[in-house]
C-alpha cells in the first residue's frame, strides 16, 4: 500500500504518521515496501519505510522518523533524484544511519517501480558504494560487489555468545566489518539461542552460517545476522550479508548460485547468484 502526504497510512504508527504529515514541506511520499518473503516456506521476509522527501530533510530529522517507526530500516530518497539513471540512497534504523542495506535498496526499487513505473538503475551511497538494480524473468533484482573475509581463529567471545560448536571463523575486517561463524549441524540454526547481550561491544556484525541435508540428501544453507553493536539485535532478512556469504560459500564447496534461507523469527528466502566480483540477489 502507498500513501501519498496528506493521506495517514494504517501500516504505520500514529507518531511516525504526525511526524511525515506534519512537514509536507518536506515529505512527497512514503509507503512500505516488504522484500525476501516466501509464502511457500511461510517466510514473511522483511519490511522498509520507503520516504521521498524534497530537499531540506536534515540527517536529523531522517533519524528521528526512522526511530519512530516499527520498520527495521527507513530509507530516503530526494524526489529530485529518482527519476534518474543514477540515485542517492541513504538508510536508517531506529538509532543508527545504516551503511549498507541491501534490502533497503530492493525495497525502494520495488516502490519506484510501483508508483512512478521504473526505478533507477544505480543506487549510491555517501561513500560511493553502487547498487545496481536489473529487471531479470519479470523479477527484480540487487547487484552488489562481494566482500572477501579471510579465514581467522575463532574468538572467545564469539564461542561465548554462540552456543554450540563452530567449525570455521572468517573476517572481513577487524572492526566495522563483518565476522562470519560456521557452525556444525547438530542443532537446527532457527532453534539456537544466541547471547546477543554479549556481542554489544563486538564492533563487527556477526553472521552464522549452517549446511544442512534436507531428507532427500540436497544441501541447503542457512544463516542469521545479528548486529547489536549497530543498533539491531537480529536482522529479520538481510541482502547485503549476501555479498559476504556468497563467496565463503564458493570458497567451501564451488557453489556459486541458488538460494539461501534466513532463519529469523519471519524468516526469508534470498536467490542468489556469484558473477565476476560481485552478487546478485532477488
């Protein structure tokens, strides 16, 4: 559903709804786009607050809808831009503004398309980070460059948080960056009780990986993301840890396609593809 300014949305809360309605100069549009649901699998995915706003929101203001909404990120975009090749982005959760925010930047594909017939082909970020945006078989999909992480010794407090055995440890970077776990396939990944308490302090977003054999002996892989350092205790469905899955995957078994099953509490379900040095998802 898609709201225009002056028009209160049921999907948001009423103080998000006053904020937005309260500055039309501000504000053009806003609605919630949901991404990586799977009503097969019963997955619901995730959701983001998509905001086209006109020049003059300030970073502050940004941040203060996105923390009056139950969304799990707010994504701006300048009216100005969206009917470009080539787009500013910029996402925030409820405390912090996010870096990279795959499924922010799908969401807000999928409502350009919806409401002005097309989306921009390239999405980017204040660092410079490119999103490019592709329509494949009537589906559309993410393109984001792949992250490589190296193989490091398991940390302690990553053996303290994480309740059962982990097989490999991987980083990306020592801190704001992401650390990668894979674990054993005792235990279901959707059942595990990670401590996210502890990883408060850990300044890298923690994602842990799982092989599985279904019934009839095919593989699947499953994961979950947590991230409290930034503000978010477990992402519901997230499509930039892909760009770092994706390859430690390939570097385990030469898989370089096929789909991917988050095991949140909504779960999601992410297709994906490996092409040169980058990943596409959908």
């Amino acid at each position: 559903m898609h709201k225009r300014n002056n028009k209160p949305s049921r999907l948001l809360n009423l103080a998000l709804t006053h904020r937005l309605l309260k500055a039309p100069r501000f504000v053009q549009s806003f609605a919630i786009e949901q991404v990586f649901n799977d009503t097969a699998r019963r997955c619901k995915g995730s959701s983001a607050l998509i905001v086209i706003y006109k020049t003059g929101l300030t970073t502050r203001l940004m941040q203060r809808i996105a923390k009056n909404t139950a969304q799990p990120a707010t994504v701006f975009l300048n009216q100005a831009n969206i009917k470009k090749s080539r787009c500013p982005i910029r996402w925030f959760n409820h405390s912090h503004e996010i870096s990279r925010c795959g499924h922010g930047t799908l969401a807000a594909a999928l409502f350009l398309q919806k409401w002005q017939g097309f989306s921009p082909n390239t999405f980017y970020t204040n660092t410079g980070e490119v999103f490019e945006t592709r329509i494949h078989q009537r589906a559309l999909q993410l393109q984001l460059t792949t992250i490589d992480s190296t193989e490091v010794q398991t940390e302690v407090l990553l053996q303290q948080a994480i309740p059962t055995s982990i097989v490999q440890s991987y980083k990306t970077a020592k801190i704001n960056g992401y650390s990668t776990v894979m674990i054993n396939s005792d235990q279901p990944l959707k059942t595990l009780a990670i401590n996210t308490a502890q990883l408060q302090y850990y300044p890298n977003a923690v994602i842990v990986l799982q092989q599985r054999q279904t019934a009839n002996q095919t593989t699947q892989w499953h994961f979950r993301y947590f991230a409290p350092y930034y503000g978010v205790d477990e992402d519901s469905a997230t499509g930039s840890a892909i760009s770092i899955i994706a390859p430690i995957i390939k570097q385990y078994t030469e898989q370089t396609h096929g789909q991917l099953f988050q095991d949140s509490v909504f779960g999601a379900t992410i297709n994906y593809r490996l092409k040169d040095n980058s990943v596409i998802i959908s």
